[in-house]
C-alpha cells in the first residue's frame, strides 16, 4: 500500500551566524525540503524563509523534526520559529 505524501507551504523566522546563502543551502539539502527561499529581510542576521516541504507525516510534528534536525547540523542557524498560521496545504 503507497504511503500518501502532501506538499505544504511554511514560512519560518530564522536568526544566523555567517553567510545567509551557506545557511538556505544547507536547509534545502535536507530530504523532505522541496525549496526554501527568502521572503522578507527583518534586520541583522534575520529573514523571513518560505520552506515547501513534501511529507507523510502531518504538518507540524514534520516542522518540529526539520527544525531540531537543522538546529542540530546547521553550526551558523542560530533559531527557526514557525508562522503556524502560515502554514498551508497544497494540492498533491
């Protein structure tokens, strides 16, 4: 039996050390992450990143393991707080 996999739409508050690209590339390799891009600058070493992310599991748990994965091997990523009333359900 086929496992059903939903997109969903998220946008996270990130806060970093470094350089912002080094950061966005190392949350796109991630495996469940489709794309992440900037959506709004909010100062020094913060941005606005709208994450698209294809997963079995429902929405927010899958947010709460990407976020510990990336706060664990991303070195410069500081924090990543989710929009929760961002999140959004994309047709599959």
């Amino acid at each position: 039996m086929a496992v059903q996999v939903i997109k969903y739409d998220m946008f996270a508050s990130i806060r970093y050390d470094g350089r912002l690209i080094d950061v966005l590339d190392r949350i796109r390799a991630i495996e469940l992450v489709l794309m992440v891009h900037i959506e709004k600058d909010l100062g020094p070493d913060k941005e606005l990143i709208k994450i698209k992310i294809l997963t079995s599991k429902p929405p927010i748990p899958t947010f709460r393991d990407m976020r510990m994965e990336c706060l664990g091997k991303i070195e410069q990523l500081k924090d990543m707080t989710l929009h929760e009333q961002s999140l959004v359900k994309l047709s599959s």
